[in-house]
C-alpha cells in the first residue's frame, strides 16, 4: 500500500449502537454515576516538560464501566481469559505493581516505570484483574504484559523509537503488539518494523489517528487531521477508531477513514501506574487496547490461527457497522469458511460422456428392414391371387 488504507472488507449499514449497555459506575464514597461524572482523574497520553509525574488516584471503580457490557466480556470470559498469551505494550512504560497487573508485567529495559500513566492504563484495559472481587477486569485478565519502551520519558514519541519498541515486542516473543501512538510521519521505517513483527507471527494492533489534534501556536484552533497515520496506516496492523456510551465519538475527536474495528474508548476506566486508585480516560489509543485484548482471548482459545487469521477472526465475526465493532464473543465462537481468504471452491461437476449413436443407428436399420419385409408380404398377398386368377396374363390382355 503506498499512501492510505483502503478499506478491507464490505460492511452494512446497520448501526450497532442500540445493543451498547451503558454500566453505571459506582466509586467508593459516592453514588452510583455516569463515568464522565465521578471525578476520577484523567489519563493522558504526554505531559509537559515541566508538569510532574502522574499521582496515585485516591478514587476506586466498585464495578466494571460500561465497557464490559458493550463488548459481552462476561459471555466471553467463559472462553477464554487469555491464559499462556503474551501481550506487549509499546507506549509510555507500565507500572509492575499497578493495580490487577502484579506478578503478569515483564518490563524490557527501563519500561517498568511509567511517569505519564497511559501504558499503564492501556495495560489495564487489556488484562487487569480485579481486586477482592472489586473493581475493573480487562478484557483478557489471564493474559501477560510485555512493557517496551516506545516514547520518551514525557509520553512524547518518535518513529523510530515506536519502530524500535514494536521489533523489541516482536524478538520477545509477544504474539499481539499493542502500539499507544499515532504518529504523522514514519511510513518507512514503522512499515518495515511492521513486516518484521509479521514475520515472527505477532498482530500489531494501533490506534487510526492520535487521541487529540495539537493546536495551532499562531491561531489556537485545533489542527486538521493527517489523511493516515503510522503504524496504524501499515499493511498488516488493525487499525482501531473509538466510540463512547452513546455509540457515538466526541465532536472534538480526529476524523480520519479507513478504520479496520471500532471499540469502546471514551469514558474508559482503567488503572494507574501507582496505587489501587483508577482514572478515566478517551480516545482511540484506548479502544485498540481493548481490540489486542479480544486478540489475546482468539490467540488462547485458537492457538494455531496465524495472526493474520486472527485479524481477520476479528474483524469478520464483528457487529456490522461502518466501521465494524468488535465483538469479542463472536470473534471466539465463529467459523470462518474463509479464512484463508478463498472460500472453499464447489466440486467440478461431472459430466457423463455422450451417448453412442451406434445403438440407435442399429435399431433404425434393423426396424427399416424389418418394415420393408411387411410391406413385401403385404404386397404378395394382394399380388398373387391375382395372377393366379389371371393364369399370370398381363392385365387387359
């Protein structure tokens, strides 16, 4: 693919917002509330040069938000947990005593710290356990986190250094590469990264545009978005859009085609990387962290699909939309006929040789015989006694 995406599969028109279930979500000390109302603090994908390091949030979630009704966790953890899959996250660090996530976090270098937060909370969407019964689960709560080190220590990123994370991921063994950054420029080099992972059997999974537009300096209004964005753009990886509660997006998110899966992503609660404590966060970085968790529950329950196979488990067996919407449940339980990209082809039809016509030529000869010696007889038996009659003269003589 030179420039952008196309679009890889035909959907219908259908929306499939009305089988969205929002769960209301409860904080210790406070009344039940919609997510955008408790008051937890917001995640972010970069801090300032000056700003400090995230703090521990003093607010807890009792229950799942909205997120795990929409996408039927319950029915799918029934599945699969993600047990035995290997997850990494290439972003900002995570914390290896974050909440739902000890004892499962393996950090390359120095990505087991995490001062932005989004890593973290990425990881949390993806295979968070709850604690004491309570609290949020991720959508593949058995499966193993890999923290690479893809931005600097401020959240900021650049090509290379995702490209560098997404290779990391790829010799570590990871089998789904979840990437937290969209970034403008670094067609080659996160393309070839890209391929590299490919090969080594790993589903790179990346959000389609990044969660806010920077400003412009002179004017203040938000920038357009870029027509694609990396490595998202790249062939191979599953491009991932968000979508909130109502099924809808926020008026201020980027609006950029050629989205593989949409999932939920805005009003999203997850964890930090210090404390027990949860924040609330949107965009599409999140929802393609909620997209390599189904990954992980396909790549449990079906360990010999490639990961071609499972992008294309996911996207096919998704609730047809525009883009589809991911539903983890179908993804596990579907048969694809096609999934190698073929439909199975019907067998050749057999048809039977032509019929001799020696036979029927035979009969005609044999019944034209046949008539012409009735027709004999017949006349001898009108001839004849008449000659007789005659003595055998000749008529009129």
């Amino acid at each position: 693919m030179d420039c952008a995406r196309t679009h890889r599969r035909p959907v219908a028109s259908a929306v499939a917002a009305a089988l969205l279930v929002a769960v209301p979500l409860t904080v210790a000390g406070a009344a039940p509330a919609a997510a955008e109302s408790v008051g937890l603090p917001v995640v972010r994908s970069a801090l300032g040069p000056d700003e400090p390091c995230v703090e521990a949030s003093s607010k807890k979630a009792e229950a799942d938000s909205w997120t795990s009704g929409a996408l039927g966790l319950e029915r799918s953890r029934t599945l699969s947990r993600g047990a035995g899959t290997t997850v990494a996250v290439v972003d900002t660090g995570v914390g290896q005593d974050a909440a739902g996530l000890s004892g499962r976090v393996t950090a390359l270098g120095g990505a087991g710290q995490d001062c932005v937060g989004h890593g973290t909370f990425a990881a949390g969407l993806i295979a968070a356990t709850r604690t004491g019964g309570k609290g949020i689960a991720g959508v593949a709560p058995q499966a193993r986190i890999l923290a690479v080190q893809g931005t600097d220590q401020r959240g900021q990123a650049t090509a290379d250094q995702l490209a560098g994370g997404i290779r990391e991921a790829a010799d570590a063994g990871a089998s789904v590469i979840y990437v937290g950054q969209a970034l403008a420029t670094g067609k080659s080099v996160l393309t070839a990264a890209v391929v590299y992972a490919s090969e080594k059997d790993a589903l790179v999974v990346a959000p389609l545009a990044p969660d806010a537009l920077p400003k412009d300096r002179a004017t203040g209004d938000t920038e357009k978005p870029e027509p694609w964005y990396w490595p998202a753009a790249a062939p191979g990886v599953l491009a991932v859009t968000d979508y909130g509660p109502d099924g809808g997006r926020p008026d201020n998110a980027p609006v950029v085609p050629g989205a593989d899966l949409a999932a939920p992503g805005d009003a999203v609660v997850s964890v930090g990387p210090e404390g027990s404590g949860h924040f609330i966060g949107s965009g599409a970085s999140l929802a393609a962290a909620n997209v390599a968790g189904a990954a992980a529950l396909v790549r449990t329950r079906h360990p010999d699909m490639s990961a071609t196979e499972v992008s294309r488990q996911l996207t096919v067996a998704a609730y047809p939309a525009a883009p589809p919407r991911l539903d983890p449940y179908a993804a596990l339980t579907a048969v694809l006929t096609d999934r190698q990209g073929d439909r199975p082809k019907p067998a050749a039809a057999v048809v039977p040789p032509p019929v001799s016509a020696e036979p029927r030529e035979r009969a005609l000869i044999i019944a034209g015989v046949g008539g012409g010696i009735v027709l004999l007889v017949a006349a001898a038996a009108a001839v004849i006694p008449r000659g007789r009659a005659r003595g055998w003269r000749p008529a009129g003589s």
